[in-house]
C-alpha cells in the first residue's frame, strides 16, 4: 500500500479492501471522497458521467461549507 497525507493506492489482490470499501470491480478503478472524520462520503468507480461529475462537485461543496 502506497501512502501519502492525501491518497493511498493498494494493488493486487486484496479481498478485505474489496469488502469493506464495496470495490466489486478488480479492473475498475475507484475514487473516494473522504470527509476529515475519515468517512467515505462519495465513491465512484471507472469513467464519471456528466451526472456523477455534478454530484461529486455537490458534495465537496457541502464538505468545505461546514465549519
């Protein structure tokens, strides 16, 4: 697992991330929006469509609006 203050990437097979994530997918890749209390607010996998993209943009801004 590759670590960094604002992302982590794990590769190969790891079957406890893919249940406790919901990652059903082994070939997609994943995005999390992760609120400062450490939980997932958001999650998307492969390329985003128009709708998901405006949703994603919903949710950052109610993240960074609250005190």
């Amino acid at each position: 697992m590759n670590r960094s203050k604002h992302y982590f990437s794990i590769r190969g097979d790891v079957p406890q991330s893919v249940e406790v994530f919901g990652m059903e997918n082994k070939y997609a890749g994943y995005v999390f929006l992760v609120d400062s209390c450490c939980q997932i607010r958001w999650k998307a996998a492969g390329i985003a469509t128009g709708e998901e993209l405006e949703e994603y943009k919903c949710v950052i801004k109610n993240l960074t609006e609250k005190p």
